[in-house]
C-alpha cells in the first residue's frame, strides 16, 4: 500500500503580520547596530587612552607631515600646547639642522611608499626652548576609518638627547686630553731647549765674568780711559747671568723640575724680611710701605720662594710706584688660604694689557722707560705661586695703582 504525504496548505500573510515580522527585525538590527557603536566607541577610547598614556612621545600625522594628534609625552617633549593650535601645525618647524628639511621630505615620502622611514639623531628645537636629539621612526598606516580623519603616519619619538651628550662630552674630554698631550710636549721640548741654550750661554758668561775679575784685580796696569768699559763688561755680564739664571728657573718651574721644601711658613717674617731688603730702595725715591700682617695663619710652602716673590713684588712696586707714595702690605685668610696684597699708588696698568701681565719678556710697554727689566719676574713669581699650590693675581687702575695677590694653602687645611 502507498502512502501519500499529507500536504498542508499554506496561507499567505497578512499585511499586519508582514510589517510586524520586518519592524521585529528592524528592531533587532537597530540593537545590534547599537552594540556594535557601543564596543566600537568602548575600543576607540581604549586605544584613545592607551595612545595618550604611552611613555614615548607618539604623534599622528597626515600625508603632508601635519600634526594630526599627540599624546602627552609628545605635547611635553615638544613643547606643543593643548588642545593642538587650529592653524596646520607641521613638523618640521621642529626640526634644526641645514639639511633637516630635505631629509624630513625624504622621509615621508619613503613612509608613504615603503610604509617606514627613520631621521637618525635629528636635532629637535622644541617650542618651550632647550635642544634635543631624537630618532623619528615615521609608520604608514593602511586604516580606512584613519584616512577619514587625516591620519597616513605614526611618528614616534626615541629621545637621544642624554647618549649624544655624553659621547659629545666624551669626544671633548678625549680631545682635551690630546691637547693636553701636545701642550706636554711641547712644553718638554721647549723646556729642554731653553735648558741646553741657557746652559750653552751660561759657560762663555762665567769665562767673561772671570777674566773681567781678573782686570779688575789689576787695574794699575789699564789706562784709566778703559776702566769705565771693564766695569760695563762687568755689569753686562752680570746682567746676561742673571737672565740666564731666570730663564732656567722659569724654565724648571713650568716643566715641574723646580725643587721645593714645603714646610708651615709664617707669612709674618717673610713680610717683614722683604720689607727690610727693600726699604733702601724705597727711602731713596722717599716712598713708605706700610705693613700690616697681623696675625696671619701659616701656609704651606717654601720659604725661600716665598719671600723672593714678595721681594719681587715689593720691588715692582717701588719701580712703577708713586714718587714720594705708598706701597701697603696687607693680610688676609679665610679656612682654606691666605693670603698677602702688595699694593702700591702708582701708574698702574690699562685693563686691555692686564691678560698679557705674567707673560715671559711682556713688559707691557715698560721696556721704553728708563726702569730696567727683562719681563721675568712676574712670570717666575706666578709659576713658583701655582708650584707651591697657590696662585699669583692682580688689578689695577691706570694713574690710580696696582694690587697683587699672593694666595697659599693654609697649614692647618684639612687638619681639623
């Protein structure tokens, strides 16, 4: 036996029953719409504060380099304010160098056709001033939804401002050094050199001072017109030995060879020992020096060095002082140094000449007067100075006078 199927008839719907089902499905779609915008505005914020919270100065930019959006470290870095200026702001307003404009061109048109492009060590004038120098790393970004915005790159931001700084330091500090170095070797060389011609000199002057002594035990047998002209050879010679003699000792002074006895010195005697010597000088040309040491502490040097660059400075003094003036000692200390200022009312020295005052043979123009010198006093007096640890200063006043400052390391420093 066959069975049929049992066919069911089908009414078609209603017109209420058609709008109703398409208004259910409406509605439901409208629901969905409404969750996808939620999870989508839920994922833009989330991106949103992730993108503001980044740690690395983040920008995002349109084809042209315009500065779409910045995160804070970005907005901070670069001094940007907030919200972002209305006008088109383009990065390469921000970056320093001669060629930065065509190797920020290149690169964005690199990015755009490659998808990246990196500026190494760009230097970068942020708009809060200072320098930096960052690595810009540009990204393309292939987002539709981003196009619409005007976003096409990522540009982050890897600060090297501290690394280049340091290896630039690091770059000065070893050029110094060479420097350094040369400076040495010259010096060395030049030191040798003076030695071996002082030396040279010193031996034929020693045999025209000896045998002028020989004539001058004998001068019965000279004419009386040729003893004034052995006592110039006399004097002359004399005086070649003691340039010799301070030629050799500026010589060891600079080259570090000069001998030294440290030991604690009382500024007071050796005031008063260089007033002594040069007291004579002074009463002939009526002059007074005024000394007032007090109770000044001791210092560590040399005693003998000391007081020669006090008598050299006294006699300085006297030299370029005032005729029937003052030359004034004075002491002072604080915890580290002491020190003593010869001070004097005389002609004093133009301000543009002070910088070229210790140098050897400078006699700053003194040379066409009728005060007798070579130019080396102050520069042994300096160098024996910064031997001992001190230093040798001055200043002074055209017609008003100069004041030099002897400085030394107290005794006691550091001594408790």
């Amino acid at each position: 036996m066959t069975v049929r199927p049992h066919l069911v008839s089908q009414e078609p719907d209603t017109l209420p029953g058609t709008v109703q089902r398409y208004q259910r499905e409406l509605s439901q779609h409208l629901e969905e719409l409404r969750e996808q915008q939620a999870a989508t505005e839920q994922a833009l914020a989330w991106f949103a504060s992730l993108f503001e919270a980044l740690p690395v100065p983040v920008l995002l930019l349109s084809d042209v380099g315009t500065v779409v959006e910045a995160n804070g470290s970005a907005v901070d870095y670069l001094g940007l304010s907030r919200p972002l200026p209305r006008a088109p702001l383009m990065l390469r307003r921000l970056l320093e160098g001669r060629d930065a404009d065509l190797r920020w061109v290149n690169a964005l048109a690199h990015a755009r056709t490659q998808g990246e492009a990196t500026l190494e060590e760009q230097a970068l004038k942020p708009g809060n001033g200072g320098a930096r120098v960052a690595r810009i790393v540009l990204r393309r970004v292939d987002n539709a939804e981003a196009a619409v915005r005007g976003v096409a790159l990522i540009c982050s931001l890897i600060d090297l401002t501290a690394q280049v700084q340091a290896r630039e330091a690091e770059q000065a500090r070893q050029a110094a050094e060479s420097r350094q170095r040369d400076a040495e070797t010259r010096s060395q060389a030049r030191a040798q050199t003076l030695s071996r011609v002082s030396h040279e000199l010193r031996t034929p002057l020693n045999a025209i001072m000896g045998f002028a002594q020989l004539l001058m035990a004998d001068l019965d047998h000279l004419p009386a017109e040729h003893r004034p002209y052995l006592a110039h050879i006399r004097a002359a010679g004399a005086d070649l030995l003691g340039l010799v003699e301070e030629v050799l000792d500026i010589n060891r002074a600079e080259s570090g060879q000069l001998k030294l006895d440290m030991v604690a010195v009382t500024l007071a005697d050796e005031v008063h020992a260089a007033v002594a010597l040069n007291r004579a000088e002074a009463q002939a040309l009526d002059m007074r020096i005024d000394s007032d040491v007090g109770e000044a502490p001791r210092v560590r040097a040399d005693a003998r060095r000391v007081r020669e660059i006090l008598i050299n400075l006294l006699s300085n003094a006297i030299k370029y002082g005032r005729h029937g003036g003052a030359v004034r000692l004075r002491c002072g200390h604080d915890e580290h140094d002491a020190w003593i200022e010869v001070e004097d009312n005389g002609i004093g020295i133009a301000a543009e000449l002070l910088p070229q005052l210790f140098e050897p043979f400078n006699r700053l123009g003194s040379e066409r007067s009728r005060i007798k010198g070579h130019g080396l006093g102050l520069s042994i007096c300096k160098s024996y100075a910064e031997q001992m640890g001190g230093r040798l200063t001055a200043r002074s006043e055209p017609g008003q006078g100069s004041c030099f400052t002897l400085t030394l390391p107290r005794w006691d420093r550091g001594r408790g």
